[in-house]
C-alpha cells in the first residue's frame, strides 16, 4: 500500500548505513547498505507499524507530509 508519511533518508557513520526515519509514526525506522534499500524497507516498515497499531487499537497519524522541523 502506498502512503503518504514523510521519510527522512541519511547516511550514518555510526551504523555503517543509510538510516529512514518516519517522523509520523514513533518509533518507525529502517536501514539498508543503500539510500535505495532504506527507502524500501522503510515503505514495507510503514505497512507493519500500520498492522501492528491496527491490531493493538491505536490511532494511525494522517499523513501530513512535510513537516516544519523535518
């Protein structure tokens, strides 16, 4: 499914990575060796944070796109 969540990509020193941060969604991160495959693996994160939250009956944010202090 195809949402509309704002990531934010970038590379870390630290974990020798490209790190995907959704600021929308607590918590909602991925990784990948490129700026590619954590953008990937960040859409099928966001699919997962939205089932688990669905099945623990908690508010799913609307999308509001860019944010101000991204």
């Amino acid at each position: 499914m195809m949402y509309k969540y704002e990531i934010i990509v970038y590379w870390s020193e630290e974990d020798e990575a490209y790190i995907a941060e959704v600021p929308e969604l607590p918590g909602c991160m991925a990784d990948g060796k490129t700026y590619e495959e954590a953008l990937k693996n960040a859409l099928q994160i966001i699919d997962e944070w939205i089932e688990t939250a669905k099945m623990l009956g908690r508010d799913i944010p609307t999308p509001k796109g860019k944010l101000a202090y991204a």
